[in-house]
C-alpha cells in the first residue's frame, strides 16, 4: 500500500553480481580511520590499533521479521542496521563497519535494491559507519537480509551483561512500547487496505509509534551521553525483545534480583491512547513488546545525581539479592514475578 | 537419498531460540587469544593488539547454493566454514573467529540442526576457529546460513589482489574443476535415484570429485607453507568461481595482462576421465567450473626457485603488459582471450 505504483523496472539479472555491488556501493563514503580496506577485496582490512573489537550480527527475513506490504524498503534498510549497532551501543561500544548480505528473488527490480541501498546508506552516513563488504545473491523466495557490525572501544570502557551488583539502579533510555502499538496500527491498517484497496491509510494520530516500528533510532547518543557524564554502567543490554526479557537476562548473567516499578516505565502519551484503544494493557506491552532499541542499564548508587532529571534517562527499578527474585512491582505495590514472553520466531510458524 | 530415514525428530520451537543457541553451541572451543568474549552477550569482544583485522561473509541458500537431496548437513556445515575462511586466506591472513547465522524452516528437526553445527563444529577444530556469534530464526521457506569470517594479519603481511607487476609468475595451488565435475555427478544420481528410489548411489570411481563438492578445504596450508618459504605473493584471490573469472579479478586491480598456459593447469586424473565421461572439455570446466577454494596468486620472478618443485603448487602463467590482455595460450599455442564465465546466481532464476 505504500508501493509506487509507477516504479521504473530494470532487472537485476542483467547486471549481475558484480554488477550490481559496484552500482549499490557507488554512494558509500568512509567514515573511520579504522577501515584501511572496504569492499573490493577478497575481504576488508581494519585497523583499530590497540582497542578492542566488537562484532555482532543479525538475520532480517521477509515473512518472518518484517512484512513488504507496509515495511518500505527504504526504512528496512535503515532499520536492518539499527538492529545491529544497537547491540554495539550496548556494549558501549562505537560502531565503526557493516556488512550487509543480501538475498533477493527476481520479483525485486533494480530500483528494489536502490532503495534498500539507499537507506542503509543514510543509516551508515547518520551514524559514521562504513560498509566494508558483504555478499548479495538471488533467492528462491523473498527478501532476506544479513548484517554483521563492527564496532570498537578501551577495553575498560566494555560493559557487559554480568556486572550488575545488588542496590545497583536499573535505568532505560527513551520510552518503552511504541514500537509494537505501531506495528498494530500498521497491522490494521494492511486488513483495512485489504478490504478497500482505494482507502488511504490513516496515521495521523499515530506518527510517533509508526515511525517507532518503521524507523528505530539506535542509541549511540546515549553512549555518548554517558561517557561525557563519566558514568559506566555496571552491565547493559539493548531492548530488542521486551524490556521483561532484557532485564531476566541482566539478572542471571549478573546473579542478582530485581524490582522493577511498574509506575516508572516510561511510556509516550500516544502510545498509552493506542492502548486504550486496542485495548491492551499499556504494562504489558512494554514488558513484552519488543522492538524498542533502547538501553537498559544498571548504574551505581553513586551515579544517580548524575543522571537524575535527565530527560533521555529513567531510573526504573534497583537490583536485589538474586534470591529476592526478580519482580514487577505494580501500581498497588503487589510484586509480580517477571517472565520472558518476548518474540520468538519460531513460534510463528 | 543420503537421509537416514530412521531419524530421531525434536521440534526446535521448544526449545526456543536461546535454548537451541545453547544446546548447539555447547561442543565448541576457544581456540584464540583473540576471542576476549564469545557468545552470549550483545556482541563478541575481540582483542588482536597491534594486528590488522580481515573480515568477510558469505550468504548460502537451499535450492541456490546447494540442494539438500545429495549434500548432507554436516558437510554443508563444514562447507560453508571454508568458503569464508578461504577469503580470509587469500589475504594471507589467520583465520581466527566466525560468525553463524542460520534461518530454518519448521520441516528441519533439532537433529537437523546439530548435524549441521556439527560440521561447522569439526571445521572450527580442524581450522582453529572459534564460533563467537550469530542469529538463529525460522524461515519461511528452506535452509539459510549467513556466515562471517574474522582473521587477523600483520599489515605487512597483508596480499591484496591489485599487487601483481608485468612478468611476475602466475601460481596456483592444488587441482582445478574437480569440484563441478563432483557436482555433475551428484546431479546425475539424483536424476537416477528420482527414476528407482531403490538404487544406490554409485560413487566409487568418483570419491575424490564428490569430496571436492561436498567437503572442500580451505588452503591455510598453502599460507603457512608460503610463509615459511619466505615467499609473499605479490597478488593473490581464491578460486571461487572457476580460475578465468579470478585471473580477471587479478588483471583488473593489478592493472596488468596475463598468459595462461592450457597445458600447465593442473587436472587430477579421476576430472580427466571424468571429463571424458560427460564429453566436456576439461580446460573448460578448469577455467569456469568453479568452488575449488584453491588459492591463485602471483609472485616474483625472483622467488621462483623458492617455490618450483613443491607438489602443492603449480606455476600456470605470467603477467603481461595490460595492453596485451588477458589471454589462454591453448596447446595449440593458439591466444584465446579468457572470458569470465563463472556462475551467477541471478541467471538460475
């Protein structure tokens, strides 16, 4: 529904594989020191001296993790990279390289793959990472994509998972949910369109969490933020399954419990309207939504004038002795144990 | 016509993604300093002090890549492992992590599964590689494996393809066009055992031929072995897809000609007869068959003595002047120039 109907055709297989990298890749500068060779070489050649290296991938498959008959292809390339930086920022790290596989079936012209490209494109140019490589061939099916990222940091600024003590202070960056309220407006409006092929979507009141779904932000700013304030978390994690999820995960990797404070988790004013009108439990959603890419992360008690007020960051909930277990604690302050309910794709089939 | 037909099957949504992470990545070492943290946080954390870092990927897809009626899982496993490790050498680097990421489809049991981490298992013991990440998600339709290689090398130490000068020798390790001709023969068997289900795969005369398809090696020997020579190619790229399309690769970057000398390519006698089995022309399948992961490179004059005699590599060619092109000196000594007829994955659609 949101197609151009008088999309211009050039077939791919015309151009072949090498072909079509070289056309793709035209547009790509490089951004970082770190990158002595990108694409061209049997494989790229980086430099990071005496940091330290990250690297993290994911896999983004038509049908299963994004659906083309709302998804432009433009913002799924964005997207596809978010998806992986953030798991960079989470270590607080700074992502420096991509590469991005691509597998496509011959239902996609040329100008397909443009667009693709041209949003991955505008992802690496917003967040100064270079695309140093990747593979690209045809599929039986659909559209499947495949990104590694690359990213640096000291080896004393690494936050990882396990070092949340007890008393430490959860904290979460932005607001929780909007990404999936925004999937089911998009949801909606597909069965709408469905019925009515002339109707025109209506996203008016819904910007915040359709752009939320279609067009995720990750947060190398709060990276950022944090070092300029001097506060390393003591373990991180980015939200891509649902904040119940993330924090199960902090704890056993950490070996503490927690309380989480169900009147603390942030949500946007237009979110919780979505949910009064889905009539969905606005909690519930951003304890398992998913989809968020924000950072959760524990502090020391001894940070927290630090951050305290900022308007990026909210303290929502402390860590206990992991036998305390790990909890919600409700509006009226019954304590509800935490479960994982986040997405699993194999669930779906 | 390979499956055991008495298999055990456990579905893999219960277990769900992290369960099936951990039960199949519960068999694999650390094999390297390098590797600080491997799965199971946001992203690995590598450290490789003052080397350089080379990293590459390939995408492999069921019904394009490989056809899962003759290619067992474990091999496939194994497979996929060397055609990005050999990217890595054709750098003259050290293989020393991979990233594996696997989309499947509910029709594959666990047990599918662990055959294929087996295979990647086995090749990261044998290569001394470490697993240190991935995605594991459902697909809609058959078998995905997204795989990226990490290595390292010192900087000085690093062969690209565009280092080639005017008379430097034309290398080129092991044998070539075994592995298509493997590939026809596994092809013929399917369409026999199509016609009587009964009939057993008739193979003996071609065990080598089929390991080459099925089982290739990356050649990290043949990069220590020249790194204990003393002998840096002053070029160098893998054959991936067929020896014409990669003296292409190397003529372009290096700004230079070549002679190839028909009667130096080196064939095993089973492709010999096997060519003459299937009426192809064994120069032919050579220059454009393809997957044979051997390693072409080229070196000075001077290291000519060095390398001459040495059973594993074979002198084929010499650069020219770029102006007097890319050419195939038949036996005939007749100059043909080479075309690049390797496989394209967009024509089969």
């Amino acid at each position: 529904m949101l197609q151009d109907k008088n999309e211009q055709r050039t077939s791919i297989s015309d151009l072949g594989e090498f072909g079509l990298i070289k056309h793709i890749t035209k547009y790509f500068k490089i951004h970082n020191e770190s990158t002595e060779k990108g694409v061209g070489d049997d494989a790229a050649v980086l430099n990071f001296e005496n940091k330290q290296i990250l690297v993290t991938t994911d896999l983004l498959i038509e049908g299963v993790h994004f659906d083309l008959s709302y998804v432009p292809l433009k913002h799924l390339g964005y997207k596809a990279v978010m998806v992986n930086l953030s798991d960079v920022y989470a270590m607080n790290g700074n992502a420096t390289q991509i590469t991005v596989s691509i597998a496509i079936s011959n239902r996609f012209p040329l100008e397909a793959m443009e667009e693709l490209y041209a949003g991955i494109q505008s992802a690496c140019a917003s967040y100064q990472v270079d695309l140093v490589g990747g593979d690209t061939t045809s599929s039986t099916t659909g559209l499947l994509l495949s990104i590694t990222a690359i990213g640096e940091a000291n080896a004393e600024d690494i936050v990882y998972r396990n070092g949340a003590k007890v008393d430490d202070l959860l904290v979460v960056s932005g607001d929780l949910g909007a990404s999936y309220l925004g999937l089911q407006v998009l949801e909606r409006e597909k069965e709408v369109f469905k019925v009515n092929p002339n109707s025109q979507p209506d996203l008016e009141n819904y910007t915040y969490l359709v752009e939320r779904q279609l067009k995720p932000e990750a947060r190398k700013d709060i990276v950022e933020l944090l070092k300029q304030l001097e506060v390393k978390p003591t373990s991180m994690i980015d939200i891509s399954d649902g904040l119940s999820s993330e924090i199960i995960h902090l704890c056993k990797a950490s070996e503490v419990g927690c309380n989480l404070y169900e009147e603390k988790i942030p949500l946007d004013p237009q979110m919780i309207s979505a949910c009064e009108e889905f009539e969905i439990n606005s909690t519930m959603v951003a304890l398992s939504g998913g989809e968020d890419y924000e950072l959760l992360f524990t502090i020391s008690q001894k940070d927290f004038l630090t951050i305290k007020g900022n308007t990026h960051l909210t303290v929502i909930g402390h860590m206990t002795d992991k036998n305390a277990g790990m909890n919600l604690v409700t509006r009226a302050n019954q304590h509800v144990p935490l479960t994982a309910q986040g997405w699993n794709s194999f669930d779906k089939e």
